[in-house]
C-alpha cells in the first residue's frame, strides 16, 4: 500500500487477465463508453493489426450505442511497409465506413526536401536504428549474421552498436512526427486516444499497467496534454483470436503471407530474427 510507483499489484493483472472473453468484453465496453461520454474530440492510434482492428471495431461499437461521433482513426505510414497491408487498409476503411474519420500521416522531408526513409536516417546516423545495443553479443550471433548472404559493408552495420536509449531514431521521424505536427496546428486539440497495446505483449507493457492501469494523462509526448486509454491492457492474445471468430472480422493477409505473430514496420527491430532482416536492404521486396 505505500508503493509510490504502482497502482495495480501484479495478482490483479493476473486476475484481470484470467477473467473470461464475455467478462473483459463487457468491462471493455464500459471503460470505451466512459471515455466517450467524458471527453469530445479523440482517436484512436490504429497500425491495422489484429490489435488495433479489434480497438477499432470495440471503439465505433460504443459510439454508435451512445450516439455519438465515431472518433478519428489515425494511421502512421512510415513508408516500411508489407505490399498486402495497403490493400488491407483499403478493405477495412470500407468494412468500418470511417472514410472520413480515417487519417493517415506519412513520413516528413528532410530539410533539403528528400522523402525520409528508415535507409535515409540509417545512412545519417551511422547505423541502423535499433531497440537494442549490438555491444556484448556472442560470437553465435556475429556467426549468424556472417553467414549470410549480404556484403561486407550490410553485415558490418548489422554488428555496430545500436541507437541510443529504448527509441530507434527513426521511430520519432517516421511515425510520429507528420501527426505531432498536424495536432500541433489544430484550434480544437484532441482531449483522448485509444491505444491496443495489451499487456501481455512484453514486460514492459505489463509494468506500464500495473503503474497506471489503463487510463493516464500523457503531459510529454503529444503538443498538449492528452488522455490515454489502453481498453485491451488486460486481454490475452487468444482474447483477439475469440474477438475475430465471433465477430467474423477479416483479417490481415500480411499476417500469414510473412509468417508474422506481430505487425509492425517491414524490417522494425522488434521482429524476431531483425538483425538479419535489417542487413538485407527490404525496399525491392
């Protein structure tokens, strides 16, 4: 009780986390609603994964029950993307019917005008942009990438250390930059946002929770300060399977035609296997 960090214990995660699909849906419907009759202008942060399609769908289901503005639905093209996911986005708008609430933000130029690419900053940073730091990785790993079949001058990047801190230096550019700019410019400032993050995707996601459970005010990231609401932080990967199979929700082809557990950018360091991925060049695949 007099732990100054954390709202939640972790058995109340767990509890939360083991209460039925028919019991998260339903107090999911509930904090959606809450936030929606509270706050008058938000959007939901979407990438058109399995996540995010199941926030969206949750999301317009509660403002038609109440009667209200289906909120805007934001999606940040940072041009590293699969080929089956554009097609995708098209077929889901369509699903949902949210042509004009969908926005979607693409990477800025640089000062003298080129598109930014995750290649273009790789090339003015040094190295590729990464979660992680190469230093102190075995000989299995340098093994690994040596075998490869990428020239000399691919896999010596692949093997120098990584960005520094947890944030990659394209993530800021790429993916969040256009959108930090147009909200900057609004007269009426966005007062909330959902996110899909779910806390059993990594421990990390998982601490955030138990520190601020599912609804905090973020005072730093965005140009003014801004709810988020994390509705799906208690639901289990086999909760979006069940969500999918009930509801009968299409779903993304890139999933199976890439092998992918995750969506993401096509050559993101967060993907299994992303050294070797990201010392082949992705951008003629």
């Amino acid at each position: 009780l007099n732990a100054k960090t954390f709202i939640l214990y972790p058995f109340e995660l767990h509890l939360n986390q083991n209460k039925s699909f028919e019991e998260k849906e339903s107090e999911t419907l509930e904090l959606i609603i809450a936030h929606l009759k509270i706050y008058k202008k938000c959007f939901v942060a979407t990438s058109f994964g399995m996540d995010s399609i199941v926030l969206m769908d949750l999301v317009i289901r509660c403002a038609k029950k109440i009667n209200v503005d289906i909120p805007d639905m934001f999606l940040n093209d940072t041009l590293n993307t699969f080929k089956e996911e554009k097609a995708y986005w098209k077929k889901m708008i369509e699903y949902f019917g949210i042509e004009k609430q969908y926005k979607i933000f693409t990477p800025p130029a640089d000062k003298q005008g080129k598109q930014q690419t995750v290649w273009t900053i790789a090339k003015k940073v040094g190295h590729l942009p990464s979660f992680r730091s190469m230093q102190g990785r075995g000989e299995a790993f340098k093994n690994r990438v040596a075998n490869t079949k990428v020239n000399k001058k691919h896999q010596e990047k692949a093997l120098t250390s990584g960005s520094k801190g947890t944030t990659p230096e394209c993530c800021n550019i790429l993916k969040k930059a256009s959108m930090k700019h147009y909200m900057k410019e609004l007269e009426k400032k966005y007062d909330c946002h959902f996110i899909g993050t779910r806390a059993d995707e990594s421990k990390m996601r998982a601490i955030s929770v138990l520190q601020r459970c599912r609804t905090y005010l973020i005072t730093s990231m965005f140009p003014h300060p801004i709810r988020a609401v994390t509705p799906l932080s208690y639901w289990k990967k086999e909760d979006i399977y069940e969500y999918y199979a009930r509801y009968n929700i299409p779903k993304n082809p890139t999933y199976k035609a890439h092998n992918l557990e995750r969506m993401g950018c096509a050559s993101c360091p967060a993907h299994k296997n992303w050294e070797i991925r990201l010392a082949t060049d992705p951008t003629n695949e």
